[in-house]
C-alpha cells in the first residue's frame, strides 16, 4: 500500500511537470515599477486579447515575435510635501512590440508634453 501511494505520488508530479509551460521559448513583459522618469504602465490588452486578472499582476509572458500592445498609465502628481495623489489617465496607450525568447521588456509609460501626453515606452531589456 505504501509503495503504491508513493507511485501515484510521483505520477502526478511527473505529470505536472510534463504540462508546465517551456518558458525558456519564451519573454517577459514586465510592468513592474520603473525609475522615476517614467510612470507605472498596466497592461489590459495584447494581440486583441482583453488581460483580465489581479492589477498586481505585473509581469506577462508571451511568445516570441510582434505583439500590439494597449496600457493605461497612472501618474503620480505631488501636491504638498510628503503627500502622493494617484490619479489614473483614463486614456489608453497603444504600441507594438517586437519580442525576443528570453528576453525581458521593462514597460512603463513617459511624458510627451505638458498637456498630458504619453506614450508607451520598452525602458529596458535585459537576460532572463
């Protein structure tokens, strides 16, 4: 009995293992919070594909190749000293991304103007 809970036990692990994603085919877009020139960028939709899931989630792996990407942006303005207000730009961002397998693209939003405008920008790529 014991040894016949260790095979099913080590069945289902293998299993997982066979069904776990090969990352290593693909990249990482990544949307975590970038340095203090650019603003933090969320992703809601890649190749028409509406994202739905935590707005923690802040890396997304995709296959290697060109993706259009949509992003909102959220800018922070200080009012007074020592206090943040967050507001969100209701408007969105759109671009198109060339990836590469094994590759990580750090995307954030910039500035264009003093009138609100902004843009999606890739601010860093590097290794996996």
């Amino acid at each position: 009995m014991k040894q016949f809970v260790l095979t099913i036990i080590a069945a289902t692990f293998l299993s997982a293992c066979a069904s776990a994603p090969d990352r290593t085919t693909q990249a990482v877009l990544d949307f975590g919070r970038p340095p203090n020139q650019f603003s933090v960028a969320r992703l809601v939709n890649i190749d028409g594909r509406n994202i739905v899931g935590s707005v923690a989630q802040f890396t997304h792996w995709v296959d290697p190749g060109e993706h259009e990407i949509v992003v909102t942006a959220a800018f922070d303005t200080t009012t007074q000293v020592g206090t943040v207000n967050r507001r969100a730009n209701r408007s969105q961002g759109r671009t198109t991304i060339v990836v590469e397998a094994g590759k990580r693209y750090r995307i954030a939003a910039q500035t264009t103007n003093q009138t609100g405008g902004w843009e999606p920008v890739v601010w860093k790529i590097e290794d996996l």
